[in-house]
C-alpha cells in the first residue's frame, strides 16, 4: 500500500531521490557528501506585521546547536512565489545584497530537497484526520480550503494533495498543480464520503453510551464525592472492566492513525521536492481511553479503580515520526479544525450533552454537578488533545494553529512558509552519532525580526 500512496503523492516521477543526492553527472554541483555530516535548517523570517522579509544574507543569521555556536557552511534564499497569504513580503530594510548566491565558501544553492534551485518544487499534502475529527467541524475547514483554491492559480513550482489518514490511509486527490482539479476534488462526493466515515462518530457513541451506564448506576449505588463505601462492588468491576475495554480498543485505533502517518511521512520523504504536511484534526491523544476514564472519575472521584492508567504509551511513536520528519526536512503544520468554539459541549462532539439522552436529564436533574465535573474533564482532555499536534510542528519548523475561525488565514500562512524562506546548512561540531536530540536554535542581528525553524533532530 505504501509504495501505492508513493505513486500518488508523485505519479510524474520516474526515479526516487534522495533529499541529499550524491549521483555523478548532475548539472549542478552536489552540496552534501556521504562523508560529511550536513544539517539542513530551513528559516522563515518575517517582521513584526507578519510580513515575509527577503534579502537577507548569512551574517544577518546565527545559529545553534545545544548553545554550541555552529558555523554556516551554506546559505541561500529560496523564493518559490510572491506569498499569498495575509502578510505580504517587504525587502530587508537594512538594503542587505539578495541571499539567492551562496555564502563564502559553500557550495551551489540547492532547493530544500537538495536539487538545484532550476525547476524546484514543492509538494503540500493536506491530511485529515478522520479518526479524531468531527464531521461537523470539517464543514468550515472545507469552506476555507474552497475559497484558497478559488483564488489560487496554476502554478507549476506546487503541487498539492489531498489524503484522508485514520486507521489507514485514503487518497482524495493524486499530485496536482491545476487548483481546478484541488476544487472540483472537494465539491464532489468522494471527499464527503472520505468525511463521513470519521471514526470519531464510533467514539461518540461509546463515550456517550457510558455515561448513560454511569447514570445507570448511580440510580442504585453511591456516586459523586461521598461515595466511599464498598457498596455495589461488583457493579463497580463491571463499570471498570468496561472502561478498560474501550480504552484499550481506542489505543489501538490511535496507534493504527499514529502508524498511518509514519507511512505517510516515510513516503513523503521520498518524493524530490521540498514538501509540507498539513494536518488538519480536532487533536489527538497520547494517552487514548482518558475520555473514558473522565466520564467515570466524574462519576466515582474517589475510586483508584476509576484513576486513569494508560494502557499503551503513545509519545516512542510520535517521537519516531518527528525523527524520520525532521531528517527529510518535511515541515508539519497542524490546524485545529474545533476553533474557538468549547471542546467538551459542542454541538456533535463525544461529549456533547445532548447526545447522552436520559443520562444528560439525570444529571441536570441532580443540579448539574456530574456535568460540572464532566465538562471540567472533558477540557482538560481536549487541551491535552492538542499536544501531539504541537510537537509536530515546534519540532519541524511548522506552526500550530488553534483558537481561531480563521482557517483560511491559517492555511494562507502555511502555504506562504513554503514559497519565501531561507535554507541553512552547517556541519556540527559534535559529529556522535548517538541518537540523542540535538536542539537547535536560530538566532537573527536584527532583533525586530521573528523567525520559524525547526527544534532540532536526532543524531542518528
């Protein structure tokens, strides 16, 4: 199946490269060799307005690898397009000499994938998440996606492509660069039905069938904080082997999507552009099954039997995809599909009161005090939700986009750090090769400016 999603993310391509090519016979001169350690960072650098700034050259930047100085070896600017998005590109105001030659002493400038700069490209895939998405709350992010494309135009230096990644992974649309094909893909009916087989529906259900079996019990047994008997012990082992079922079941379901997308980023590797990953979900979890331990502990907060203990760690997983991310310079951008809106009572989300039937009744009913402590849980767990999508982007030099409506500003901004940054490459001064995270920062002479970069990588 992998070498199948290869073939759509780049079905023009007859030869896999590699990001750092080392073949005799090519036209421009290869930067990086076999035996010599290179470190590519790619930089975006704007100005306090959000303006994209150009012409910068090598003694504007420093950089660092754990507080190590490091020296550049080579530097270049690389300018796919004027940005489209909603900051726009201003020169540098100190009227420094454009970087698009390479600095002293280093080779030719190369694109992010290591070809020459002459018909560089860069591939966007765009990936929904529909194990954690909601399908209401893909209906603003299809909205967005339409109007970019409506206004973008055919433009031979992107491509783009659309893959839904669950359980497994779903190609909505091939490769393309005709923003045409990108729109008809997303009016039409396949990527609905892509949408509407989100997986999250299933955890809705069950999470809120739960809470029904919480109400249930507390219509016979001691509940909320004063209970602390051992009465209804083995209605309570039901309770507990339940929630231990479902949060088993979901953390196999979060690995399925974690491994999905190692396979997709592994395969993006592959394709000889510089390339992007938009992630677009509601957030995903790395401790699965705490959803359904907050509805119980809501329930039961006294129990240690109802006390969440994950039964399969998820952070060695994401720590394999940013390494293998970070190592083909593949930038992940995450988008938050819920917006500003509450994550815990939204309309059709898993812990929606109006989903739960008589078990939401019964807790008004009550006084609201199940629902208090529910929907505390419920955003606590929304927010940690948002961690791992985080993580991919701080470490790969993408931005996480969250408590905002404004999605198509968003998706313009992630679009725009792909057509107008700065690649720069050193040669570390600790050469072991031991696994260990080397953490790298980039510093600018110019302290009005900002700057996106990756966190560091692995040495391996």
């Amino acid at each position: 199946m992998h070498r199948r999603v290869l073939a759509l993310l780049a079905p023009f391509i007859a030869v896999s490269l590699c990001c750092y090519p080392q073949q005799a016979g090519t036209s421009a001169e290869v930067r990086f060799r076999a035996d010599s350690k290179q470190v590519l960072v790619p930089v975006v650098v704007t100005d306090k307005k959000g303006h994209y700034v150009t012409g910068l050259k090598s003694a504007d930047f420093q950089i660092f690898e754990d507080g190590v100085e490091q020296r550049i070896t080579s530097f270049s600017s690389e300018t796919v397009e004027s940005p489209p998005g909603p900051g726009g590109v201003v020169s540098n105001p100190r009227g420094s000499e454009p970087a698009a030659k390479a600095a002293p002493g280093s080779a030719a400038p190369t694109s992010a994938s290591g070809n020459s700069n002459s018909g560089a490209k860069r591939t966007y895939v765009i990936a929904f998440d529909t194990l954690h998405s909601s399908f209401a709350n893909f209906g603003h992010v299809r909205d967005a996606l339409e109007a970019f494309f409506k206004r973008e135009k055919p433009n031979a230096t992107a491509q783009f492509v659309l893959i839904g990644i669950g359980q497994q992974l779903r190609v909505i649309q091939p490769a393309t660069s005709d923003p045409s094909v990108i729109l008809a893909r997303i009016r039409g009916t396949s990527f609905l039905d892509v949408l509407r087989g989100v997986d999250s529906q299933a955890m809705a259900i069950e999470v809120n069938g739960l809470r029904i079996r919480m109400e249930q019990y507390c219509r016979t047994c001691p509940c909320g904080p004063a209970a602390k008997s051992n009465q209804c012990y083995t209605e309570r082992q039901g309770l507990r082997l339940e929630v231990n079922t479902l949060a088993e079941r979901t953390s196999v379901m979060t690995r399925g999507f974690l491994q999905s997308l190692r396979a997709l980023i592994a395969e993006l590797g592959e394709v000889p552009t510089a390339r992007s990953l938009i992630l677009i979900s509601d957030g995903f979890s790395l401790q699965p099954g705490a959803e359904f331990y907050g509805v119980a502990a809501a329930y039961l907060p006294n129990y240690a039997d109802f006390r969440f203990s994950p039964p399969d760690q998820m952070e060695p997983f994401l720590i394999e995809i940013l390494n293998g991310a970070v190592k083909k310079n593949i930038s992940i951008s995450a988008i938050d599909s819920r917006g500003v809106n509450s994550p815990s009572f939204a309309q059709g989300n898993s812990s929606d009161a109006s989903n739960a039937g008589a078990g939401a009744s019964a807790s008004r009913n009550r006084g609201g005090s199940f629902l208090t402590a529910l929907d505390s849980n419920q955003r606590s767990i929304a927010f940690q939700n948002g961690s791992g999508m985080s993580q991919l982007a701080a470490a790969t030099g993408g931005v996480y986009f969250h408590e905002s409506n404004d999605i198509l500003k968003e998706f313009q901004t992630v679009i725009a750090d792909g057509r107008e940054y700065y690649l720069i490459s050193y040669s570390p001064a600790n050469p072991a090769q031991d696994g260990k995270f080397r953490r790298i920062a980039v510093e600018l002479r110019d302290k009005n400016l900002s700057q996106r970069a990756k966190e560091g990588y692995w040495a391996n």
